[in-house]
C-alpha cells in the first residue's frame, strides 16, 4: 500500500459515493490478513509497520464503510473539506430538526422511537441521493452543505439509537 494513495485505491474501488459494500468488505479482509501484525512476529520493524497500516486500514475502512463520511471524504479529494463549524443556513431543514428533535423528546415508547428512527434513515437516504447530485455537477457550496446535513442528521439518528436502547433496558429492568 503507498500512502500516497487514497482509501478507494487502497480498496481497489472507483473514486465515487455509491460503492460496492461487499468489495469493500471483501477487500478489507484481504488487506487485513496481508498486513496483519501477528504475521511479522519474528520482525519487530516490520511488526510496528504492519502496526501502523493496520490502524490506517481500520480508519481507511470505516471512513469508505459510511455514507456520511464517505461523502466528506469525497469533498476533502476534491479539495472541498467541509466545516462542521459552519452553520445550516435552511431554515425549513433547521425547522424539522426541531421538530424531530421534539418527538424524540417526547417519546414515551420504544415504538414510536421505531418510527422516528425509520424517518431519519429516510432522511439520509434522501440526503445521499442529494449528494451524489451535488457532487457530480460539482456543486461545492450545496455539496458541503448537503454533508453538514447528512452529519446532522447522522448524530440525531446515534441519538434516537442510545433513547431506543435505554428504553429496551428499563423494559429489561421492569421484568424483574
């Protein structure tokens, strides 16, 4: 592996949003037993190489393994990275969020944070076919913005994921 390469050469896919998971995976753990640690045991230089491209592997992988970031990591090879610092200018997404944000607040079962979290995943869905628009026109600006959404909306779904799981612990709890 050159470092000079980007994650897709690495995985030995094309530079592009929609991937194939299965390559992805499949690759990876072709890379994985190639640079293994364990594999250079009798070699301590080699072992803390392979030490390294392991941990670089790892990120490399989670990055492409994400839509989200996938997406900013797209627009940082195009010369692009994004700012989460930077605020979302549309007041309509900002007014949904509040709204989302005000169901999950008010959720009182685990099966209304089911619904919640399937309009989320629409949501990104939605977001991701808008970045691949945005990316391919080259349209920076909105494709930035279409990522700060998708991350938004990425955190708001881990959100609603740590509600369901403290809801299923307490039904766990109550059966006692």
């Amino acid at each position: 592996m050159d470092k000079q390469d980007n994650y897709f050469a690495w995985f030995d896919l094309p530079v592009a949003f929609q991937i194939n998971q299965d390559a992805l995976a499949s690759r990876y753990r072709e890379l994985q037993r190639q640079y293994h640690p364990d594999r250079f045991a009798n070699h301590p230089d080699e072992q803390q190489k392979a030490v390294q491209w392991s941990a670089q592997l790892n990120t490399a992988y989670d990055i492409l393994n994400s839509d989200v970031k996938r997406a900013s990591y797209l627009l940082e090879l195009s010369g692009r990275p994004i700012s989460l610092n930077t605020s979302i200018a549309d007041t309509d997404f900002l007014m949904s969020q509040l709204e989302l944000r005000e169901q999950l607040d008010e959720a009182e079962v685990v099966e209304q944070l089911v619904g919640l979290r399937l309009e989320v995943e629409e949501w990104l869905q939605s977001l991701s076919r808008e970045f691949v628009l945005d990316y391919a026109d080259e349209d920076w600006v909105e494709a930035q913005d279409t990522v700060r959404k998708m991350h938004f909306m990425a955190n708001f779904l881990l959100d609603i994921r740590q509600q369901e799981d403290k809801f299923e612990d307490d039904d766990y709890y109550d059966e006692d």
